[in-house]
C-alpha cells in the first residue's frame, strides 16, 4: 500500500510563512501528479494546488499568489511553501496522488 506523510505543521501568526512536506512511499511517485488539499473543522475537504510529474502547476483561487507547490522526485516528496498565511488557511492539510492511500495529515493553525 503506497503511503504518504506529511509534516511541517504548526501555529503562525497571520502573515506569517510556513512549509510542508510531503514524504511517498512507492516507485511511482515520479510520474505521478500530486495535490496538496485541506479540511478545516466542520467543513469538506478542499482542492489546494496540484503538481504534474512535468511541474506544470495549479492552485485554488483562494490560495493563488501565496502559495507554492513544488516536488523533489529524486526524494520523493512534494512540498507547499505557504506565504501571507491568513487565520482562514487554518486547516489540517493532506497531500494525495493516484494510488496513494491518504496520511494523517499535518495542523496548520493560524492566529489573527
């Protein structure tokens, strides 16, 4: 079963930065796309950003211009390079991609 870990969580004030990681298990990673979504209490789980096996890259309107997806294939893992963070990114964030089962996820909490 491939698998995913995330890490780099934590409290930061409002307009602070923060970096996550995401660390694959699996030889299929490279050719992969992979997307960074979060779940904020109470509500759905949410589209973030989306890399390519290529780096061709996407993101939600809401995080466009502050946030940066990003992956390292050789280390297996995608990060997420937060800026300009705002008391409503708070959330537990998930990385996924085809095949992946999802991991525990990493707490971003944000004080205003």
């Amino acid at each position: 079963q491939l698998q995913l870990a995330e890490s780099g969580g934590g409290l930061v004030q409002a307009g602070g930065s923060l970096r996550l990681s995401c660390a694959a298990s699996g030889t299929i990673f490279s050719i992969n796309p992979m997307g960074w979504y979060r779940q904020a209490p109470g509500k759905q789980r949410e589209f973030v950003a989306r890399i390519t096996s290529a780096g061709t890259t996407i993101y939600a309107d809401s995080v466009k211009g502050r946030f940066t997806i990003s992956r390292d294939n050789a280390k297996k893992t995608v990060y997420l390079q937060m800026n300009s963070l705002k008391p409503e990114d708070a959330a537990v964030y998930y990385c996924n991609g085809p095949n992946y089962s999802w991991g525990q996820g990493t707490q971003v909490t944000v004080s205003s």
